[in-house]
C-alpha cells in the first residue's frame, strides 16, 4: 500500500525566514494530495489542496509544489510569522483507493 | 460550512471497561473515518465506513469495532480497554470521489 514519508519532524525558523517541508510517497495512482495545519490541541484543517492535473498551488502564505516524476510535494512557507506556528501534515489519496495516507507531521516552530 | 461533532471530548476509562466514541457529522457525506493520533505522532486509520450500516477495517482494527448506523452517525467501540489506547481519537468525513477530509475536534482518552 501507499507509504508516505515527511521531513523534517521538526523544524525551527525565525520570523520572517522561509521554511519548507517535504513528502515523499510511493504509489504512482497518488492523484489527489492534501496539507493540513493543527494547532497545539486542536483539530486538522485542511490549508491546502493539490489535484493531479496542477503542480503549483498558492494560498495563506503558502506555496504547494507537485512533482509527479519524483513523487515529491512540497508545503513551502515565504514568510514565516508567529500564527504559523504547528504541526503540518501531508495526506495523498491513490485511485481506487478509499483511504488517505498521512505522513508523520512536521512540528513548525517560529521564533521571534 | 461542514460540521463533524464528537462526544465525549475527553474521556477516562479503566482497563477492561467498555468505551463508546461517537462521532456525527451534518455535512451529508458517505464517508466517515476514525482515526487515531498519538502524542507527537501522526495520524493511523482504524476503520472507516462508506454506506450505513456497513464498516472497514483500516490500517490499526484490533481492539476496535465501528458502527454506522446511518449516515450521519458513527460509533468506535473498544470492548476491552487497554492501556495501550490511551490516544486522541479523530472522527472525519469526505464525500464521495476523494474529496478532502473534514475533522471533528477529537477526543482524548485516557486508559487507566
């Protein structure tokens, strides 16, 4: 089944700098790919969204980069300020497939 | 806006009690899932449903049991609690066609 790995589990930038997390996943059907943003005790929301047919998406200071060859994507933070402080999880969906498969998040910290 | 609703929101129970998790979500889709997360951790699936009356196992059954009983309801149940499910469960929904995943705001069990 699909397998996705996330990197790096922990990452500390400085207000202002840019950040970036990767995700590497394993099936080639992977067509449908998802970040989500959670809070210290608090639920999942859904930051962004990636369908198959696009390689780049923009929103919320963030940027989603597909690279289907490589079966990489990519969460890349321009400006980091404090609100983006969280763990961010990626999450692919393959066809024929019900299921979502997550990464193991990556702890955003971001320091004045 | 999508609405998934979980009860309890926290809960404590002793080993080898019995545990009901409910989760209801109004936002008429056909799938539901629940997910576990531990502390630190990402998320694993445990079962998921797509019609009423009917359940999967995800990547983690053991130890638990799903009910749907209509669409809008589904139950996790641990017959025999164990210490080793101390975790924040998550309830989600999506609708049909690997739309995204819509969260309800968890429950934290504690097994003692």
């Amino acid at each position: 089944g699909e397998q996705v790995e996330q990197r790096p589990p922990h990452l500390s930038v400085r207000e202002g700098d840019s950040a970036v997390i990767t995700c590497t996943y394993t099936d080639p059907n992977s067509y449908y790919f998802f970040w989500y943003k959670q809070e210290p005790g608090a639920s999942l929301q859904l930051l962004m969204k990636v369908f198959s047919s696009t390689e780049i998406n923009e929103g919320q200071g963030f940027t989603v980069l597909l690279n289907k060859k490589d079966k990489r994507l990519s969460l890349n933070l321009t400006a980091a300020h404090p609100g983006d402080s969280a763990a961010y999880f990626c999450a692919v969906r393959s066809y024929g497939n019900e299921k979502i498969t997550f990464g193991a998040g990556t702890k955003l910290t971001i320091k004045p | 806006e999508a609405a998934v609703t979980q009860s309890p929101r926290s809960k404590v129970a002793v080993t080898g009690g019995k545990v009901t998790l409910s989760c209801h979500q109004t936002n008429n889709h056909d799938y539901m899932y629940w997910y576990r997360q531990d502390t630190g951790h990402g998320l694993r699936l445990i079962h998921y449903s797509y019609v009423a009356d009917s359940t999967e196992k995800g990547d983690i059954p053991d130890g638990y049991k799903a009910s749907r009983p209509s669409q809008e309801n589904f139950s996790l149940i641990l017959e025999l609690a164990s210490l080793s499910q101390t975790a924040v469960y998550f309830c989600a929904s999506s609708g049909w066609g690997g739309a995204e995943q819509y969260f309800g705001p968890g429950t934290r069990l504690t097994v003692l």
